[in-house]
C-alpha cells in the first residue's frame, strides 16, 4: 500500500456517498494550490490526466 492510498480510503470512506461536479472538483483543486504551493505540479498533473482519461492517443505515454 502506497502512503497515499490512506488519504484516498479515507476520502472514500468520508465522502464517497457525495456527488460532486468537476467545477466543484476545479475549484477545490485550485483553492488547494492556493494555500499549498508546492504541490501545484502534482496537482497540475492529476488534473490533466483526469481530464483526458477518455483520449486513446495519451495511452502510449
């Protein structure tokens, strides 16, 4: 188990009832970065990746 599989289980097991539309998703992530900097990269990248799940050509990467 990676270290951050415990921050993902618990964000299931608080708020995995919850629905949430990615405007809401985009503001926390950018409110997030706001008041933690140094993890505006990782952010970036998860963002990117999530927005282009769908894209069958980023699949080679």
């Amino acid at each position: 188990m990676y270290f951050t599989d415990r921050g993902i289980e618990e964000l299931e097991k608080r708020r995995g009832e919850e629905e949430v539309t990615f405007e809401w998703l985009a503001e926390q992530l950018r409110t997030f970065v706001d008041l933690n900097p140094d993890f505006e990269v990782p952010v970036e990248r998860l963002a990117t990746w999530l927005a282009r799940l769908d894209d069958e050509d980023d699949d080679d990467e």
